[in-house]
C-alpha cells in the first residue's frame, strides 16, 4: 500500500525513490502525475505498467528551468517565446529533440519530438535535486479520469505505487495545454489549463486544432477518454430521474430535483474555479452511483475550452473492455 505524505515532509524520501528508479506519485498545479526519471528506462516502463497505458504512448518531460530544457529540447524562437512566457505552469510544448538528448525513448514512444513542460511546485524542485527531467503522466489507470488530490491517487493506484506526496487539491485541476509550432503554424494538441487565446496574443498567431488524419498527435485526444464509470449526458437543460447532476453557474436546469446528487463547478460561473473542481466532481458523482450524470452547459470560452473537451471525451461512447486491452491508447 502507498504512504501518503505531506509534500514539505516527502522531499527527500522522493528523491531517494528517484535515484534508485523507482516511480513516486506527485502533486503538479495540473493534476497529480506519476513521476520517474525520465533518463531511465526501467523507471519509465514502471509508470506504463502502474498506469496499464500501452508503451507507445509517448509521456510529458518535465523539467526544472530552462537550461534543462535545452539539453533535451530544441526550441524555435516562437516556442522559446512561449515557453518564457507560461512557465513554470500548465504548458507543454512539443518540439524536436536535440541529437544527444538524455531522456529515454520509451518516454517519446520512438518519436523525433518531444513534449516538454516546466512545472510549478514540488515536480519542478524534485526535477532540479535529481538534475534530470521527469517524466509524469497524470496518475491514473489508462483512460480513466486524472487525480486532483492524494487520496483520488491512494483509491487508483495505491496498491501500485510506494508512495504518494500530498500537497493538497491541485491548482489548476485540468491537464496542461499541449502546443505545438510547426512552419509558423500555431496547434493546439490538447486544451488545457492555458487557453488557446493568450497563446494567441503572446505570439500573434492564430491557433489551430490539430488535422483530423494528424493520427496519433496526442492520444489524451482519442475520442474516449478521461471516462469515469457512469455514463455522461452533456449539454441538459432537463434532469431525468435518477440522474445525479453536475452544474455549473447559478441557474439550475429544469426538474434538478430529480438529480439524487448535486455538484456545482462554480456557483457564480467562474470557468477557473470549475476547471479545477472538475475532477474532482466528477469522481463524487461517479461514486454516488447515479449511473448517468448530467451536466449543464459550460460556456465555450477560455478554460470553458478544455473542460467540455474533457466532458466531451467522458461522454463519449466507449467499450468497457478496453481499460484491460493491451492495445489502448489512452494517456
Ligand atoms: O498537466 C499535465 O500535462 C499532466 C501533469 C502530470 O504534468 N500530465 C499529463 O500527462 O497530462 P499525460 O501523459 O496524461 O498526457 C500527455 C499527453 C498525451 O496525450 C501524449 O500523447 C501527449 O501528451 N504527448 C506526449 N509526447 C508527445 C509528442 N511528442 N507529440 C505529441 N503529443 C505528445
Ligand atoms: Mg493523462
């Protein structure tokens, strides 16, 4: 079983894990990550297997400052400049590799770019003890919801990992934003906790969404993903009976009586505030074992962006047998 430890208390202890290759659940502003150095492959392999997550999926390198990135990363001045602007925070970039870049394969999946980010907090100081990047996907089974809290890991994967750091509910509450810059084209790979728009105006670049044949830009894109158990209804305006609702803002949808359960991402309609409560809702309704949870429209603006990207993907059609397939592609 995982010790949970509070995040000023399980520095060291940490860093003990890390050198000797072994794989430490942690707090980031985004979400809670599964960290292991990412220079060493059998540390790597020891995330895809607590996670079931296939090998070719690639993960996030996350480094300490911006030295450490270079070693590993070649940055164009447009994602230079967008690195400058958004880290430390929920930003990654995917970039080329330099040609003696330490970090292993297996957290590229083989591929000849790499995503980087630099974390806030705890990952970003363990980064720079161990002066190595760290690979961290978000710490939860493959295609299941993303951990904002110690115990949301400890109930996951806490029979899989030796130890967990504590720091409290996560900043942020959704995964970072994945960008990439390619011929002076700006993508976004995934939505996150950086909207599109100040992306946009820190580089005077119109973003786009990635090609539909882009195939494997980013797997946290597959249709399905980020599935809690019960099955979602986006987008009510009227509650059915037996449903449990998540809300959002200060109007309810017609007959939420009827919802067995009731959660609000933000009673004033703060996209922020909903972002990083999310998760968090969605594991509590999931629990309450409603069966089907309904949710009211999130305006598409901002962080309104990336969270009904993730309410998207949970609502989305899936065969349950996947989570057990060797062949999943789910981050
Ligand atoms: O906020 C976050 O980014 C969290 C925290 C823990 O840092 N991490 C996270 O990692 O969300 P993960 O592994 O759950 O999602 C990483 C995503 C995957 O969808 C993966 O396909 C994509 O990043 N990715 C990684 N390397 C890539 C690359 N070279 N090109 C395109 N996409 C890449
Ligand atoms: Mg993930």
């Amino acid at each position: 079983m995982a010790r949970i430890v509070p995040a000023d208390r399980a520095v060291d202890e940490a860093l003990a894990e890390l050198r000797k290759g072994g794989i430490v659940a942690l707090p980031t502003e985004t979400v809670y990550g599964l960290a292991a150095d990412a220079t060493n492959g059998l540390a790597v392999a020891r995330i895809f297997e607590a996670k079931r997550r296939p090998s070719f999926n690639p993960l996030i390198a996350h480094v300490s400052d911006f030295s450490m990135a270079a070693r590993i990363a070649v940055l164009d001045p447009i994602s230079a400049r967008i690195a400058e602007h958004f880290w430390p925070g929920p930003l990654t970039i995917v970039v080329g590799k330099t040609p003696d870049c330490e970090v292993h394969d297996l957290v590229t999946a083989g591929l000849e770019t790499i995503a980087v980010r630099m974390p806030r907090g705890i990952a970003r100081e363990l980064a720079a003890r161990l002066t190595r990047p760290l690979a961290i996907p978000s710490a939860n089974p493959s295609g299941r919801l993303s951990p904002t809290t110690a115990e949301a890991v400890d109930a996951a994967l806490g029979d899989r990992v030796p130890l967990i750091i504590d720091g409290g509910p996560a900043d942020v509450g959704i995964e970072s934003t994945i960008c990439r810059v390619e011929a002076g084209e700006l993508t976004i790979l995934r939505p996150g906790g950086v909207p599109a728009e100040q992306i946009e105006a820190v580089t005077g670049l119109t973003a786009r969404a990635p090609a539909e044949d882009a195939g494997i830009a980013a797997p946290g894109m597959l249709t399905s993903h980020y599935a809690p158990a019960s099955a979602l209804r986006m987008d009510v305006t009227e509650v059915r009976k037996g449903e449990a609702l998540l809300a959002f803002g200060p109007e309810r949808a017609r007959h939420a009586g009827r919802a067995i359960v009731v959660l609000n991402l933000s009673e004033s309609g703060d996209l922020p505030e909903a972002a990083s409560n999310l998760y968090a809702h969605l594991h509590a309704l999931d629990a309450a074992g409603a069966g089907t949870i309904a949710v009211e429209p999130v305006p598409f603006t901002g962080l309104g962006i990336a969270i009904n990207d993730r309410l998207g993907r949970a609502a989305a059609p899936r065969d349950d047998n996947i989570h057990d397939d060797a062949q999943d592609v789910r981050s």
